[in-house]
C-alpha cells in the first residue's frame, strides 16, 4: 500500500478564490512579486510568511510581518515554525488560507490466479511417463469486436487566477437599476465607457478591511450590501489612513513626491522655478544641510551652482588682478544652454550682500 500526501491551501480575499498545490520545499506569501504567493493588500508585507512542506508536514513561519500571522485566530510568534493540521484556518491581512492534508491511497495490484493443472477425462491428473491422455479441445474463442479508436483528448485551458486577473484588470462599476453614476436608465454613458475606474491598491468591490470589525454574523462576502458600503467608505478613508502611516516617506527628499519638494525647500528658504529638473532638486535637498551650514563660501556656491546646471562649475575669489571683494565664476557650458536669470538669480541670494562678481560661459 502507497499513500503519497498532498498539501493543498483554499485561498479566499479579495477579488481572489483558489486552490494552491503546496510543493516540497519553501514556499513564500507577500507583498512582492518575487514571492511564490503573492497578495497585494496594505495588511500583508512585503515578505510576510514561510511555509515549509515536507513529504509527510507542512510548518508555517511569520517572518516578522507588520500586522502578524493567526493560525485559528491566534496569532503566532514571529521567526517560529508552527506545526500545520488537516483544516487549520490561517488568516494572513485580509486573506484566508484554510490547510488541507490529503491520503492518497493506492492498493497493490492483485496477484493472477495460478493456472489450472490439465486434467483428464475422469477428473484425474494427465499421466505421466509418456502416457497418452485425451483431452477435450477447447472452443475456439470468439473474435473481438472492432472498436472504434478513443477520441483524442482536448488539452484543458489554462486557467488564469483570479489574482492575476485583478492585476492586469481595470474595473468600471456596474450600475444597476435607474439612476446609475452618470447614465440614463442604469446605463452607463459614454464617458463612463472611456475611462474605466481602477481600484487603488488593496482595494475590492466586494470586500472591505471594515468587516473586521463587525461581529460574525455580518461578515459577508460578494455581491452583497455590507461589503459594498464598507468598500464606498474604505476608498475614502483608507487613502488619508496611508498618507497619515506613511508620511515619513514625505519628509525624505528621495522618496516624497515631486510635487511636495517646493514645501521642503521652504526649511531653506529656496524657490524652485520651473527651470529646476526633478534631480537638481532632489538633490539640493539631500545636500542642504551642507551646503547653507556653509553658505556665503565659495565652496558652497559652487556645489549650489553645479547641481542646478549639472556641469562644472568654478569660482575664484583671490586673483590679485581683481578688485577688492569681487569674484569671478566660470561655468562650463554655453549661455544659450542654461538659465541666465535663474543662475543670476541664485548668486545674489548666496553671495555675502557686499561684494560683486563677473559671470562667464566657457563651452
């Protein structure tokens, strides 16, 4: 008797609803799209949990998530392999992974009968030692009937998940009934057509974080009331929420957002105009720190200065030939390939207010 063992996961969440086949081996849920099993859910991480699979058992691992793992709504400790059993509920952000363990059992092959000893006419055993014995011919067997070969087989199509689909999907809502969003007669109108509404991140037509926080009996999933209404205020509020979580990537010049770098450089009392490129600014921001801890030198209007046009840029301040408290700077492009004013402009509000200066394009 064989009895190979199958590990399965029935997936449920949003806009998602699967059976994964566990294989031997490491298998990784997340964020990312490097991972074996990937949710795409503000709750879960990036790298969230492990499971480990053997010919015989299956370990999970939370590999120390944000939000946590629940094994039968209990939450276990992080970096700790926890035991799987047939029917274990793990609940991973807004996803749910019930653990099925199967047997297959295949029975051995039966032995063929031995065959028959030929027996003679009196139900004795045929003689040995030469004798003779006559024996009966059997009937000639009848003649197989022509069958007709089997069918080929079709190939099954290959089923897309229904996380794959939501990835590549854009939604628009289906009106239902009179008075529909922007249409006659539940009908949605041409506009409505050409430009399809797509979900933000995380976000479900038929599911909503919310329903955590309703008690048992209301938490329904699909084409229903609840999950619809929640889902209308989580994609109001879950926005704000993640501005509010987030708001340190705002304050990092590398990751805020570009039009939130001329609030940032408001700290230095500097301007951006339009002639300014994403990069300068972005970098002047990370720099500031440096340079107006040495502003009024000639090394810090020069980094200033070299980070605006993005060439080189020099600045001398102790030529014997020059008049008293004037310096000359040199940039190494053509008048015609950069601002005039701009560069006119960041001089005079980082030179010492006494002195003056000779500008020159060198190509």
């Amino acid at each position: 008797m064989f009895e190979p063992i199958i590990h399965q996961l029935e997936i449920s969440g949003p806009q998602m609803e699967e059976t994964y086949a566990l294989t031997e081996g490491a298998t990784t849920i997340g964020r990312q799209a490097t991972n074996n099993l990937v949710f795409v859910h503000p709750l879960v991480s990036r790298k969230h949990a492990e499971l480990v699979v053997t010919a015989v058992t299956c370990r999970i691992m939370d590999l120390g998530s944000t939000h946590g793992t629940q094994i039968n709504r209990e939450a276990i400790e992080p970096e700790t392999a926890v035991l799987l059993t047939n029917g274990d509920v793990i609940e991973i952000g807004a996803f749910r992974l019930v653990y099925k363990k199967t047997e297959i059992v295949i029975a051995d092959p039966e032995p063929k009968p031995a065959a028959p000893e030929q027996v003679g006419d009196a139900g004795e055993p045929a003689a040995e030692n030469g004798e003779e014995t006559a024996v009966s011919e059997p009937e000639a067997a009848p003649k197989a009937e022509k069958t007709k070969p089997p069918a080929p087989s079709t190939p099954k199509p290959t089923v897309t998940s229904k996380m794959q689909e939501w990835k590549t999907a854009s939604y628009v809502p289906v009106s239902s009934g009179s008075g529909g969003r922007g249409s006659d007669n539940g009908k949605p109108t041409a506009k409505d057509e050409e430009e399809p509404f797509e979900l933000p991140p995380g976000q479900s037509f038929t599911y909503s974080r919310y329903l955590e926080y309703l008690p048992e009996i209301y938490r329904t999933t699909g084409e229903t009331f609840i999950p619809r209404f929640l889902a209308l205020l989580e994609s109001i509020l879950a926005p704000v929420e993640w501005t509010g979580d987030n708001f340190d990537l705002f304050l990092d010049a590398k990751s805020s957002p570009v039009g939130f770098l001329p609030w940032l450089a408001n700290w230095y009392e500097l301007d951006f105009d339009p002639t300014w490129s994403e990069t300068a600014m972005r970098t002047v921001l990370q720099e500031a720190h440096l340079i107006y801890r040495r502003r009024g030198t000639a090394w810090a209007m020069q980094r200033l200065l070299e980070i605006y046009t993005g060439t080189s840029v020099q600045i001398e301040d102790n030529n014997d030939n020059m008049e008293d408290f004037t310096f000359s700077v040199r940039i190494a492009a053509s008048s015609k390939a950069v601002n005039r004013t701009a560069i006119e402009d960041l001089i005079n509000a980082n030179k010492p207010a006494h002195t003056s200066y000779d500008l020159m394009f060198v190509e």
